[in-house]
C-alpha cells in the first residue's frame, strides 16, 4: 500500500488520504473495507477480492463539511449506519445529516447496556494490558449486536442490506444490481465499527492477517485526532491518571483483531458458525444463514487484480 499526502482538517489535525482512505472533509477515519482477497476462489479457479466502493467506514460525521457531503455522494453512498447509543447521540451537535443519503440509527449498544456496572466493566476491559480485554469487549459487541431481543438487530440489518438488490428492469447492467453504498461509523470508527466489518471480511473468507491490518489502519486513520481521544479519555471518564489505558483504549492494534477472531473460532468452530448460532432464527434456519453466507459472498466478490492488498 504506498502512502501519499495527509490532509490538514480546520483543527490543526492531519489524516491520511491514500487508498483505501479517502478524503472527506471534516470526516477522520473514512475508508473504503475493500481489495482485500479472500481464500476464496471462482468457479474457474480464479483468486477474488472484496468489491470497492460499496462499504465504507469512518469515525463520528457529525463534523462533515460541504465539501466532505459532495464527496460522500460522489462516492454514491445513500444510507449510513450510526452504530452509536442513544447516550451518545443525544448530546448536541452529535448527530448531522445532508441530502443524498440516509442516516439509519443502528445502535450496538442500548440504554441498559450504560448501567455503572456495564461501563465500568467495558472501560476495565479496554485498559487491560493484552489482549484478554479487547476479547472481552469484542465479544460484548457481537453478543449485543446479535441478541434476539435487540429491536435494531446491527449485524443482521448490515447483512441485510447487502445481499438486498435492487429490482432488476431490462435495461439493467450486471453492475448495476449491487446495493447501495453504505458508510458505517461509532465514535472513532474503531470498535463497533471495527467489529462489524471484520465479521463481514471473515464471511468473505478474508483471513484473519487481513483483517487484522484493515483494522489496524484505524490507528493511521485517526491521525493526529487520536491524541485528542486520549486527552478526553483521561480528561472525562474513569481512565482518569491512566494514561498507558487511555493510549490502549485508543489503540488498533492487529493483535487484539487476531485474538479475538481466534476466539470466536475456539468457540463456534468458524466465523460463519458464530453466525449460525446467533442469527439462525433470523435468517430462516441453518439453511437461510447458508443461503444469507452465499448471497453476501456473490455480491461482495470479484474477480482480483494483481495489486489487491493481501495477494502474493
């Protein structure tokens, strides 16, 4: 991946706009999850990689410019996917939307999941030393995202989305019956966000090295913003004179990706089996998550190039 000029955002701080990363005013972390190639294989024989330009992620919007909205929607993105709690997006200012796409409120996390005893063990968990808490916490995310009693449904609505087409006519192209583009975001586009998308690269059969450095690139992707977290985390929650914790909840590190994943595969045998035993009923049954596993993977997978990020 060769690097290229960082831009300067109207605070001062600089993030990068070499690919994947794009240049959206006012937005940190904005990439597009795809290029990488997955251990799959045509029906030929050939390597395929995750189609570009159909999911994109970023830290919080809400500081989008005029210019970053013209961006977006050049991108064609028309809906995105605020994975944020209510606790987050009511504060004021919190929340921007523009014409051309769609904000859908989609929060991993719900009001009771922000008892003291919740967020005092989350923060726990993100300032542990290793990567035990990063384990703990991730798995908190998928077990919220998939509950069958959670009214929004993350992982199955984002699943959704992406294997529903759009109605085919007879002027239509194979290029054209894809989805709609879709940007996803939390705060910092770190770990709701880095969760979520990591369980879609896996479904792709993405390996886990990959996905590890796609999420990895946060840590570039925050640029100079990151600073600014860690300030905050040590200025307005419990992490308060914990600054090796404060830097570690701020942090991408691969190893944490690589640790859980493994996890999830000691305990349900694959990442496709954590989705058979936790979206089993909302997919219609073991043979509807098979069905749900192969529309995303027809839809997400193309044909690689010689210069897709994973492809030796």
């Amino acid at each position: 991946m060769a690097e290229g000029n960082n831009t300067e955002t109207a605070t001062g701080s600089t993030i990068p706009t070499w690919p994947p990363f794009h240049d959206v005013g006012g937005i940190a972390n904005f990439r597009d999850i795809g290029g990488y190639q997955s251990t799959l294989l045509s029906v030929n024989g050939n390597p395929k990689v995750v189609r570009r330009g159909l999911v994109f992620r970023c830290a919080d919007p809400s500081g989008v410019t005029d210019e970053g909205i013209e961006t977006m929607n050049r991108l064609g993105i028309r809906k995105v996917y605020d994975l944020r709690s209510n606790a987050e997006v009511s504060k004021p200012g919190k929340v921007r939307e523009w014409e051309g796409a769609e904000r859908v409120y989609l929060p991993v996390f719900l009001d009771e999941d922000y008892s003291p005893q919740a967020i005092a063990e989350r923060w726990h968990n993100y300032a542990t030393q290793g990567c035990a808490g990063f384990v703990r916490a991730y798995n908190s995310i998928i077990d919220s995202s998939t509950s069958s009693t959670h009214p929004y449904k993350p992982l199955a609505t984002l699943i959704n989305h992406l294997v529903t087409l759009p109605s085919a006519t007879a002027t239509s192209s194979a290029f054209a019956l894809l989805p709609d583009p879709i940007l996803l975001h939390c705060t910092a586009g770190k770990d709701r966000t880095g969760v979520l998308c990591a369980i879609v690269l896996s479904l792709l059969g993405i390996p886990d090295h990959s996905i590890a450095e796609e999420y990895g690139l946060t840590d570039i992707g925050l640029g100079s913003i990151r600073s600014t977290l860690v300030s905050r985390l040590l200025a307005e929650t419990p992490l308060k004179w914990n600054k090796d914790g404060a830097e570690r909840m701020a942090s991408s590190r691969s190893e944490n990706m690589v640790a859980f994943l493994q996890e999830v595969r000691r305990t349900y045998g694959s990442v496709e089996g954590m989705v058979q035993a936790k979206l089993c009923d909302e997919f219609g049954g073991e043979a509807g998550v098979a069905s749900v596993v192969g529309r995303l993977r027809g839809v997400m997978l193309e044909d690689a190039a010689v210069d897709a990020p994973g492809h030796h």
